[in-house]
C-alpha cells in the first residue's frame, strides 16, 4: 500500500488521535476508519449508520474466518 503526506485540521487530528487511543487504533488508522465509513455512506446514502458498522465488522469476521453458518428456524 502507498502511503502519501498530507496536510489535516490540526482538530481532526486531535479527535483522531483521542477516539484512537480508545478504540485501541493509531492515529492515521482511526482517519482511515472515518474515512472508510464516510466513502460507504456517501456510496449508499439511505443506509443508516448501524447497518454500515455491522457490515464493516461482518466483513472483517469473514476475512478472519470467524463466520457462523446462520441457522433458520
């Protein structure tokens, strides 16, 4: 992955790096969450938010291989 300097709001990076250390995230990595978040929701904008964090953690459970299969009934 290609990693590019720029310049942020010295506030965002003071909220980032808050929200960060308490989610157990780095600086740059809470920014690229926010970041993610926004580019879906922008995608998909009659998603609520839940549904956009649930499908974010969904996916990381998939690629970690921790998938139930859904039983019905």
């Amino acid at each position: 992955m290609a990693t590019t300097s720029i310049r942020l709001d010295e506030d965002l990076v003071e909220k980032a790096t808050i929200i960060g250390k308490a989610l157990h995230r780095t600086t740059p990595k809470q920014i690229e969450h926010w970041a993610k978040i926004g580019e879906i929701m922008e995608d998909n904008p009659d998603l609520p938010y839940e549904f956009v964090r649930q499908a974010i953690i969904s996916k990381a459970e998939k690629e970690a291989g921790k998938l139930e299969p859904y039983k019905f009934g």
